[in-house]
C-alpha cells in the first residue's frame, strides 16, 4: 500500500524528527568559523536572532545564499548581515555580538 502525503506534511514530519541532545554543547559552522553554544537554551536564542528555524541537531551548518552573502563573520569576531555590511562600517553595522549572546569561538 502506497500512503501520499502533501510537500507541507512532509515538512511537517521532518521537523518533528529532532537528533538534538539538549544535554550537549550546539556547534553553528559558518564556513571558515565555529561557534558553541555551551548548553541548548543559548543554542536557541542565538538560532532566532540569526532566523535560523532548523535547530534539530548538535551540529548547525549556516548556509551563505549564493545571492547573498548572508552572516558574515567580521575579523572582529562580530556578525554582519553580509559582507557588504561589514565593509560599509564595521562598527555600525553590527548584527550581533556572538560574545553578547554567550557563544563561545572553537
């Protein structure tokens, strides 16, 4: 027996399905960086400052869109929205602080 379900129902199913252990430290890779969030509860506040809504495992890739450049990682440790951000004042145009947020650079 074949069972089909809607696009929206998979989704659903697939955010259903988390592989998160909230007892462990949550790693955001940005390319060339990596952040730690020492316990889940930073994890998800750091995750919705930067509208990340897939919070369902130890290990977080931040994709950059191709289009744009998005989360770049100053060489002072700060987050912009994108590159172009960074390069137009880098200390206005912070987004946020990873420091401020309790992230932790490995």
């Amino acid at each position: 027996m074949k069972v089909i379900i809607t696009e929206s129902q998979y989704k659903k199913i697939l955010l259903e399905q988390y592989n998160i252990d909230k007892t462990k430290p949550v790693d955001f890779y940005f390319g060339n960086r990596v952040l730690r969030a020492p316990d889940y509860k930073t994890a998800h506040k750091f995750a919705e400052k930067l509208s990340i809504r897939n919070l369902n495992s130890n290990k977080i890739y931040v994709l950059n869109d191709k289009k744009n450049e998005r989360w770049f990682i100053g060489p002072n440790d700060k987050i912009y929205f994108s590159q172009n951000s960074y390069n137009q004042d880098p200390d206005k145009n912070v987004y946020v602080d990873p420091i401020d947020v309790g992230m932790v650079f490995i």
